[in-house]
C-alpha cells in the first residue's frame, strides 16, 4: 500500500528495482509469512522484480544464491542469514560488484561492517530475557514462586542468531535465579519433527520437566506432541513458552495448551522495502532497526488474535 502511491506511475521493466533474496528456507511458520511478507511487498507494482531463492536451511545455498545474485546484477541483495558466521567472503563478492546487502531477521557477525548497509529483525537477547520474566510472574501468580523448577530449552539452528540471541537472554536470567535448573538444551533446528524428536528424548531421560521453552512455536507444536504422547497435559503438567506468535500459536494460546508465545515479528518486507526506497532518494538509513516485539498469553490472545494476518 505505501509503494503504491509511491510508485503510481506504470513503471516499464527496465526501471523496476530487481532485488534478490537469499531467504534460509521454509521451516517454520514464520518464515512462511517471511517469505509472503517480501513476495507480496516486492512486486511489479511496487517497482521491484523480486528473485527469490529458499536455501533449504543451507548456507552452502546461500552463498550460491548471493554469487547468482551478483552475477544477474541485481540492484539489490537481501539475505536472512542462516548462521551468523562465514559471510565475508561473498559479501566481500558482493561489495566489489557494487551491489548494496541488507540484512533481514538474523544477523551477522564481521569485523568489516561496510559489508551490509543496514540490518532489520527483532532483539533476540530481549526475547530471551521476555520469556524468563513471563515465567517469573506467571509462578507468582500461580503461587508457585518458591518452588524448584525444572526447565528444558529446545534451541533453534545452532549458530543462528536468533538462537544465539534466545539462548543467552533465557541463560542469564535463568542464572540469576537459583530456583531454576536448565536439565538439557538441545537443537531442534526450528522445526515441528525435530522439535517432537528432542522432546520425546527429554521426556525419556527427565520425568520430572516442570518447563519447556521452545525457541520458536514450531518446535513447542513438536514438543506438544511428545507431550501428549507420554501421557502428560501440555500446558497444564508442563509450561510451554515458545517464540514468534503467529496465529496458530494464538490458537494454542487460547485452547490452554501454550502458556505463552514470545513475538518475534517476521513482516520485514514493507520494511526492507522502506529502506531500499530510502537508499534510491540517496538519504542515509539507520544501520541497525529493532522491531518492537510483545509477548501474549490467556490475557490478551484473544483480542490480538483477530488482528493478526499471519
Ligand atoms: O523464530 C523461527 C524461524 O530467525 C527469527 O527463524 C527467525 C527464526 C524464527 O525459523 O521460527
């Protein structure tokens, strides 16, 4: 909607902005609305000729993707990138052919930080920290403050930044608090399947979990299963917090069976977007961009749920 004022006049090929995306693949839920998000933001429309590639959760495919990018010479290249490590190789590529690098969602780490021009996702530290300090006032408010709780953390794509982000913020705090006790931590690489696999182990080695956090909602789904499957009641003999906060957690949420999802907001398209219209005006754009995030749970799922498109 905002590009099409902007973009009023019928545009011919040759003036449409063509952006690549290195997307990581199609794991989760959110990266489905992702993915939607940029498909349904960069059209023809808009001005863009979007190519997008699914890297399939590989950054082998990533970085294939980025050198076909520069070799079409694309305008513009937009990578979500699946760990935070190895980059400057291609985007070193990536510079010398002139082409300017957004980051989307997760981040990077390089000690040359002319390699991308500016970066937006969420603060997976704070979310971490959102999901400790949910638990907190939920025991309180179930007078549970004093007791002893077991806790299993089921990790995202070791070396991804949101997992990184999500782990440390839940470590920390948890570390503050002697009152709980992180049993295991295992990746479920941010699907249902795996999330179910890892679970269904915990569940064998632990009888005694009063807690899971899930890095995203996929991998509590999973565990929900195995849950279920040992005879136990999710969301009642277990606590299940999760992240992003799509609609099927909303669902979850108000059916009893998630106690809280953790956002992590995944509609960056408008907001790359923004960005690369701003880069066009050649006005200089903020190098880091946070999206405010909220957390949902019984008390307002259900008047959040009707808003969310996703
Ligand atoms: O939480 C998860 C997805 O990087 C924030 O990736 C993103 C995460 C999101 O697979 O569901």
């Amino acid at each position: 909607l905002i590009f099409a004022s902007l973009f009023a006049m019928t545009v011919s090929a040759a003036d449409l902005i063509t952006v690549g995306y290195a997307q990581i693949g199609a794991e989760s839920d959110w990266r489905t609305a992702n993915t939607e998000s940029f498909k349904s933001t960069f059209t023809e429309e808009n001005g863009f000729k979007l190519i997008f590639d699914d890297a399939q959760q590989k950054q082998e495919n990533q970085i294939k993707a980025i050198r076909n990018f520069i070799q079409q010479e694309v305008d513009y290249i937009v990578l979500a990138p699946i760990v935070e490590t190895g980059w400057e190789t291609v985007l070193g590529e990536a510079k010398e052919a002139g082409i300017p690098v957004i980051l989307s969602d997760r981040q990077i780490k390089v000690t040359d930080d002319s390699l991308y021009v500016a970066w937006v996702g969420g603060n997976f530290l704070q979310e971490g920290y959102n999901a400790v300090e949910w638990l907190d006032g939920y025991l309180k408010e179930n007078g549970r403050e004093n007791e002893d709780i077991n806790i299993v953390l089921l990790q995202g794509t070791i070396g991804s930044s949101a997992q990184v982000g999500r782990t440390e913020g839940v470590e920390k705090l948890l570390a503050d608090r002697p009152k709980y006790h992180l049993l295991a931590k295992q990746t479920g690489e941010f699907t249902q399947a795996k999330g179910q696999e890892v679970m269904e182990s915990f569940l064998k080695s632990y009888d005694d979990i009063d807690v899971v956090i899930a890095e995203n909602d996929d991998m509590g789904y999973g565990a929900m299963e195995a849950i279920k499957a040992a005879g136990k009641v999710p969301g009642k003999d277990i606590i299940m917090i999760s992240y992003d906060s799509g609609r099927r957690a909303f669902e979850k949420v108000i059916a009893g069976e998630l106690n809280v999802t953790v956002e992590c907001n995944p509609l960056h398209g408008p907001r790359v977007a923004e960005i690369i219209k701003k880069l066009e005006a050649g006005e200089t754009v903020d190098k880091i961009q946070y999206v405010d995030e909220g957390v949902f749970d019984i008390k307002n799922a259900a008047e959040i749920l009707p808003t969310r498109t996703y």
